[in-house]
C-alpha cells in the first residue's frame, strides 16, 4: 500500500474538494425546488418558452452534479483497489499499468495501450449523435460533385433566396445583385457626418 501513497494522498484529497464542492453548493441547489428560484408559488402555468435561461442553468447543475458523483464513485473504486491490493493492474488485459501513467491519472484502470484501443473502437462523440445522418446545407441534394445537370437541391435554394432581398431597381437582378441603398451608409443621421473640424471651424 506504501507503494501507492502519493495516489492515495491525492484521491483522498480530491474527494474532499467534490465532497465539499457538493456540499457547499447544495448539490448544486438542486436541492431547492426550481419554483423558489424562480420567485413563483407554480411552474405549470409558465410556458418552457418563458423560463428558458432558467431552464438551462438548472440543466447545467444536473450535469455538474451528475459528473461529480461519477467522480466520486471513480474515486472511491480506485482507494478500494489500493485498499484490497488490486490498484495499478490494467481492468482487461491483466497487465500492470505503468506508474508514470498512474503518476499523471490515478483514477486509470486501463493500460495505455488497453486505453488506445479502447478509444479506437469507442471514439469519443462532441457533437450529437443525430448529425452523422445529417449533410452540411443541401449535402443530400447537391449534385455539384457529379457530371449532373439537373435542378439539385442547391439550384433550389439559390431560386428561393433571391426573394429574400429586394431586387435593385437600377440593373436586371443576377444572384445577389447590389440592393437599392436608401440608408445612409456608416451614419444614422446626416449630422453624424460633421467632423470635429468643422465644428472647430466655427468656434470663436
């Protein structure tokens, strides 16, 4: 057990910060009810809509104090490990993990070469799982990457989002021809457009 003292020491004291992190925190105040930080006596004649920032601030605490308690429970199986003699020894090939690896992670339970095949066959996802269905803009109907001269999705888009902007009266429109300006360009007033020299200019 001496043999793991340093890793001891510090999951030991890391699981007093997230103790404590709860703790002080009231779990993030997921132990207040959600009405009473929104100042009302019921949240049912609230439409989602309405309460939206508070909805996800109160989605965010539930990830945080979810992701604690994982933290905890990883703790917790690694002092048992260190506890019972088994801390240091790789979950699925049996082999000991290498103490620089357990200098840098304690809470490792896979050797390093374990731990690479396991994120090859379980990459890791940052993005949702729908959106490798998904095509960027039109990606399913485009046919720009063939020998294809028929009326794609693009096409279609580019006839409809010319009526987004209104044509210019002084050419024939062509894609995103120039709109008519009738705004004054970089001012809200025509005044905006005195500099400083001309009022220092009529200055005694």
């Amino acid at each position: 057990m001496k043999r793991w003292e340093s890793q001891r020491q510090w999951l030991t004291r890391e699981r007093d910060q997230v103790l404590n992190r709860l703790r002080h925190s009231g779990e993030y105040g997921l132990d207040d009810p959600m009405n009473d930080e929104l100042g009302e006596l019921s949240g049912y004649d609230n439409h989602p809509a309405d309460i939206g920032s508070e909805l996800f601030e109160r989605g965010k605490d539930l990830a945080l104090r979810d992701l604690d308690h994982i933290r905890l429970q990883e703790i917790d199986r690694a002092l048992q490990r260190i506890a019972e003699g088994g801390y240091g020894v790789c979950d699925r090939c049996g082999r000991p993990i290498s103490e620089a690896r357990l200098e840098a992670n304690p809470l490792a339970t896979l050797c390093y070469a374990c731990k690479q095949e396991d994120e090859r066959l379980h990459p890791m996802r940052e993005r949702p799982l729908e959106e490798a269905f998904l095509h960027p803009g039109f990606g399913r109907t485009s046919t720009d990457d063939t020998s294809g001269v028929a009326f794609d999705g693009e096409d279609a888009w580019e006839a409809v989002a010319r009526f987004n902007q209104r044509p210019s009266y002084a050419q024939d429109y062509e894609g995103y021809g120039k709109v008519t300006l009738d705004d004054n360009e970089g001012v809200v007033e025509q005044t905006d457009r005195i500099s400083n020299e001309a009022y220092k200019s009529q200055l005694p």
